[in-house]
C-alpha cells in the first residue's frame, strides 16, 4: 500500500501583501532558486519588479518587496498563539492556477512538526482545502486576519487528503522582522540531543514516572 508522503507546492503559488508599502510574505520553497518572480494581484494587475528581501529555509519563510509602490492593499496580521483547536479557518490561494480560490475547515491541530532536527516547524494543521498553488498563501480567522502561510500538505498522491499544514504567523513576523533588519535569521540553540523517556527508560533508570526527556548527547 502506497505510504503518505509530505509533498511540498512549488512553482505558481500564492502570497500575501502585508504592508501599503508592497511587503510581501510567501513561503521559501516558492521562490528558492528562481530567476524571475512575478506578483499579479487579484485584479489583474502586475508587477514585475520583486525584490527578494530575505528568506529563512529552515521555517520556509521568504519576504519580498514590490519596488516602487505605495498605498497597496495589505492584510492584517492576526496572533496564532491565540488559535484553539476546532476553530474556523479560511484558506485562500491559487491552487491549479485557479486564483482566488477561497477554502474553509477548521483548525485539526497545532505544534505539528515532520521534519528533521534542522528544521523548525510549529505547524498548524487545519482540513481546509490546500492544493499545489496554494503554498504561500494566507491561512485567516473568521476576522479575516492572517493566522498563518499555508505551506505544504501530507497526501498520497499529491492532492487533498484533508491534511493542509500551515507556518504560525507569530513565527512569521518574528522572521520579518529579523530579515527586514539584517536579511537573515539567526538562531540560538543549545548543543544536546534529547529524547522522550519511554516506559523501558523509566524501568532502567529506576524513575518514579516516565515524564520529561533525556539527553542522548
């Protein structure tokens, strides 16, 4: 039986405008080793001359600047630390190049990780529809504030399996902010290597419950 396999959205994708002034935030992968980019707004109009601001692989988070513009409608940037699981979530993007496509569902889980230790994912994971173009894209609260960028899907056969994973915007904004002010993200970490402590570990180690984490190295 084919196994689920994570399938990440590149190529036409979506974004969002989070400032008048034409920033833009969308995922890394959207625009990772491309030569042109190109935003066409919901009304037909383009622009071609997009600045590459700074992007973040780990968080697969990018920021662009739309040069030479101003007064740009701009979404309003929500607290994803505030989001509760069941909550309605609206998703919008352009998947199959079918623009403006609006989704709905609901928030299925929160703190989701599936990458490796290099990475760093708090993944919202919500039901509604994420399709190939809808990465980038802004994942909104009934407010209509943006609560995080779509990002990727868990599926089978790289469609809609009823599991769309989308970046916290509070994350986002932190990264924002680092990438308008040095264009890069740094990080700090400590040095060790941990591990849940199973039933066996707790056996071995005499524990009187099996809470908590060990250090492997």
């Amino acid at each position: 039986r084919q196994q689920p396999r994570e399938q990440w959205q590149t190529g036409q994708a979506s974004g969002f405008i989070i400032s008048q002034d034409g920033y833009v935030l969308t995922n890394n992968h959207v625009v990772d080793g491309a030569d042109e980019i190109k935003i066409i707004m919901n009304n037909g109009q383009e622009y071609n001359k997009v600045q590459v601001i700074g992007t973040d692989g780990q968080a697969d988070v990018a920021l662009l600047k739309i040069e030479d513009v101003d007064n740009l409608p701009a979404v309003e940037l929500g607290d994803s630390d505030a989001l509760e699981i069941g909550e309605w979530v609206i998703a919008i993007g352009n998947p199959f190049g079918l623009t403006e496509t609006l989704t709905v569902g609901v928030v299925s889980a929160l703190g989701r990780k599936i990458g490796g230790q290099d990475v760093y994912q708090d993944f919202i994971q919500t039901d509604a529809a994420i399709n190939p173009g809808n990465s980038g894209g802004p994942l909104l609260n009934l407010e209509g504030k943006v609560i995080g960028i779509n990002s990727a899907i868990i599926t089978g056969d790289r469609g809609y399996m009823g599991i769309g994973l989308a970046i916290p915007i509070n994350m986002a904004k932190a990264i924002k902010e680092q990438l308008i002010t040095t264009g890069k993200v740094q990080r700090g970490y400590a040095g060790i290597t941990m591990q849940d402590i199973t039933a066996d570990m707790s056996e071995f180690f005499k524990l009187d419950n099996p809470n908590g984490a060990i250090v492997t190295s």
